[in-house]
C-alpha cells in the first residue's frame, strides 16, 4: 500500500464512503479499501488529503459511480430466490392490480438492480400473470455505471439462467454465441436509470407512488443509520398495503415499524401496514391467520433455561442417546416448561442423528408454539443431514425471521449455501451470523451450538467467510 496513506486517511475513507454511499466497512476492512483508495488517487492525479476533503464535501455523481464499481459487488441471477418470485405472481401481483383497477397501473421499483437481472425477473412475471402487461411500470435503479451499462445492453452468460425455468428461457431468451439476449419485449419493460438510495431524491421516492418495491441484499451492506434512512423512503414511496421483498439475509427487524410480516410459497416479505391492526399473511393453502396479538408474549423458548447440554451431549458418543434422554426427561419441572422439554429432546435427538423421531418432537413442538424458532432450526438441521438443503434452508430462513437476533440458523444457512455454490448467499448469512455470535446468549448457545465453545463457533465462521470471498 502507498506509504503515504496512514490508518486516519483509510478511517476518513471509509466514513465518507459510508456517509456518501451507504457502504458499511469496518477496520477488517482497511486493506480492501486502501488498495481502492490508491487507485482513485492514481487515476485522478490527486493527493489523499485534496482526495478525502473533495469526498467528505460532496464529490460529484461520476465519482461516486467510480467508486461503486471498485466498492459495490455485483453479483445475481434471474430469478435469485425463486420462491420470492412465486409469491409476486400468486399473491402480490394479482392482489395489487385489483387495488390499481381504475388507476395508472401497477408501479414496481428494483432498488439496487446490479446487472438487471432482478428487474426483468420481474417483466417476465409481469408477463406471465397479466393479462394486459402495459399496465405494469417497472423502474429500476443503481449507483453503479458499469453496472447499468450491461443491463440495458441485455445480454448475459447462460450461468445466469441457472434458476430460470426451461419453459421460460425458451421464450424470452435466444442464443448468441456464448451469451443469451432477452426478449426485446422484457428489454423495453424496464426503465433503468443511475441513482444513489442514500440520496434524498423526490423524483425517486414520490409518496404513495409504488406496489412493490424489490431492495434485496442492499441494506445487509449499510451502516444501521442509513439502512433506516432507506427503508422510511420506501416505506413513504409505497401505496397502502404495497410490498417489499428484501434478501433473505435481511429484516426489519429494528429497521423500521408500519410493516406486516408475509410468509407464503416457503419465503417472507413484507407488507406495509395501512390497518389499525396487523396480520400476518399466511400461504393461501392455510387457514387466514389471526391478528397478531399484543398481550405479552410467553418466555420464548428459544432462550429459556435448558439442561446442562454440555453433560448431556458426552452421553450422545458410542451411541448413548438414552441416556441423554433420561437426563433431559427427568430434569426438575420448575427448570422449563413443555416446550422447553420438547425442544430440548428433540435437539438430543438431532444430535443423536435420531432424524424422524427429532422432526416428529419438533412438530410437536410447534403444534404448541408455531413460533418457536429453536424447533425451525432444529428442523434445518435434520433436512440437511436427510439429503434436503432446500427443505433445510426454508427452516433456517423462519427461524431468522422469528428470531433475527438468533445466530445459528444464519450460520447453518450460510454452510449450506457455501455447499451448494451460492457465494453470495454464503457471505450474507455467514457474515450476519459472525456479528450476531459475538452476543448470542450463552444458554442458546449450549443448546444449539453442538457442544462447540463460542470462540470455535466464530472462527468456523470466520474461515467459512474466508472461503466464500468474504472479510475474515
């Protein structure tokens, strides 16, 4: 690195990087931006100080873009998370075209488009599922030139269709020697256009202006600061009842207020809050779900007391699963409750590789309490050791949604991903996962963590992390 940048110089950058894009890097960080800092220097023929005070007093737009192409990764597919997908046509779509009857259509905002592939994701299903597709406006966004420049040019490598569905790439996209171009149809569906989220922008963020906003894997990446700043613009841009779908590394969850929490077709989004009360939106093969109640809630078993599980996971080697049983079955009463004995049996189980007997412990579980995030991790684990990633990550992802401050769903999520290829899922989960062990409670942390200490547990994260391209 530049002898002449010292560590204030590397701190003054990534504060104004933070303050003028959003990007939150931490000092594990400094080696990463000081090689982007050196470049911006070289390029421009300026000296770090002129540099950072340019930065810090508001550089110009083409700046910023430059250092969204060094600073911004960029990496997606069509239809990335397809469940998501699956909610917007079945649900989403169809529910706000009836609320737009009669008006200017149906508006959808990809907010932090990369390449574009999110947002035609979102012309196809427009596509798909209306009868008169002209009435849906798609606009989408991105601080990123590059970026941008590629997605209106549309062309894209055959990698990008991995989760595309055979029917529809035969539709909507022809070969071109190594690449694939979209449809012109779905090309013209979409307006893009270079905008920074951070920024206070009127004509971005008109009140009551969107159905839906997609801003998936934005705010994962932005200081706590500008992550609300954000959300509050899309939660004032969006109709009553509108939606917003973020990544499944992300919740609002000490974000913002106003929002209902949907779960349908095996995914969460959200739906902003125009009632006085607020239900959760539940798939439509079950019954409506109540309001949510707000008379205080029962311990949540997820934190509440447990066996000695260090003791009882000695008993689990050489196949002595009952006695660890007895220990957990014949425990005091006061310590825990009937959710908290069922949960803690069927982790023994889990532990115990005792699959169908700890997945039937945990149904009962839930038949109990349906928002018992220990049980849904639980139930992660035993998919994922039957050969089921997918039924294994659904679990992991209700568990973080009922519990987002609980680590070890987004830890085991992360692996899983790692092991399936998808490395940005991989860096999301795993890096939310190595923020939240550093508090997890101790309790939940013998219960769950395997019988591993929580510094072992950090630093299989950390290496994990590692192997995915992320921050050690």
């Amino acid at each position: 690195m530049n002898p002449a940048l010292g560590p204030m110089d590397l701190a003054r950058f990534g504060a104004a990087v933070a303050a003028r894009i959003g990007l939150d890097f931490d000092e594990t960080r400094f080696g990463f931006l000081g090689e982007v800092l050196e470049r911006r220097l070289a390029a421009l023929g300026r000296t770090p100080a002129a540099y950072l005070a340019r930065l810090e007093a508001g550089d110009t737009a083409e700046e910023l873009g430059a250092l969204a192409r060094e600073l911004t990764v960029g990496e997606t597919y069509f239809f990335r998370n397809r469940e998501q997908f699956q909610a917007l046509a079945e649900i989403v779509l169809p529910e706000r075209r009836i609320a737009a009857a009669g008006g200017d259509g149906v508006r959808l905002l990809s907010a932090g488009c990369a390449s574009g592939e999110e947002a035609y994701s979102l012309a196809i299903v427009a596509r798909e599922t209306i009868v008169d597709p002209a009435s849906v406006t798609i606009r989408a966004v991105d601080i990123n030139p590059a970026a941008l420049e590629q997605a209106a040019a549309a062309h894209y490598s055959p990698w990008a269709l991995r989760e595309t569905p055979p029917e529809m790439r035969r539709k909507w996209f022809r070969g071109d020697g190594r690449h694939v171009v979209l449809a012109e149809a779905v090309r013209s569906a979409v307006g893009f256009a270079q905008r920074n989220l951070l920024a206070p922008d009127p004509e971005l963020w008109p009140p009551g202006h969107y159905d839906v906003v997609f801003c998936r894997n934005v705010i994962m990446y932005f200081t706590p600061a500008q992550a609300r700043a954000l959300i509050a613009r899309v939660a004032a841009s969006l109709r009553p009842g509108g939606y917003l779908f973020l990544g499944h590394a992300e919740t609002l969850r000490g974000v913002a207020e106003g929002f209902c929490l949907c779960h349908t077709h095996g995914t969460f989004y959200y739906r902003l809050d125009w009632r006085d009360s607020c239900r959760t939106i539940a798939a439509p093969v079950r019954k409506p779900a109540e309001p949510v109640s707000t008379a205080p809630q029962p311990r949540h078993p997820a934190t509440a007391p447990t066996p000695d599980m260090p003791a009882v996971r000695a008993a689990l080697p050489t196949g002595r699963v009952a006695e660890a049983l007895a220990s957990v079955r014949t425990r005091p009463p006061e310590a825990a409750g009937e959710t908290e004995a069922l949960l803690a049996e069927a982790m023994v189980l889990a532990d115990g590789d005792r699959l169908a007997v700890a997945e039937a412990a945990c149904r009962r579980l839930l038949a109990v309490d349906p928002r018992n995030a220990g049980a849904h991790y639980v139930l992660a684990l035993c998919r994922e050791r039957a050969g089921d990633c997918a039924g294994a990550a659904e679990h992991d992802r209700e568990a973080s949604a009922l519990a987002p401050e609980f680590a070890m769903p987004r830890l085991h999520l992360g692996l899983v991903a790692r092991r399936a290829g998808d490395r940005v899922l991989a860096r999301g989960e795993l890096g939310q996962a190595l923020v939240l062990l550093q508090g997890e409670d101790g309790t939940r942390l013998s219960l769950f963590g395997g019988g591993f200490p929580r510094d072992t547990l950090v630093a299989l994260c950390r290496a994990a992390l590692r192997e995915c391209g992320g921050a050690p």
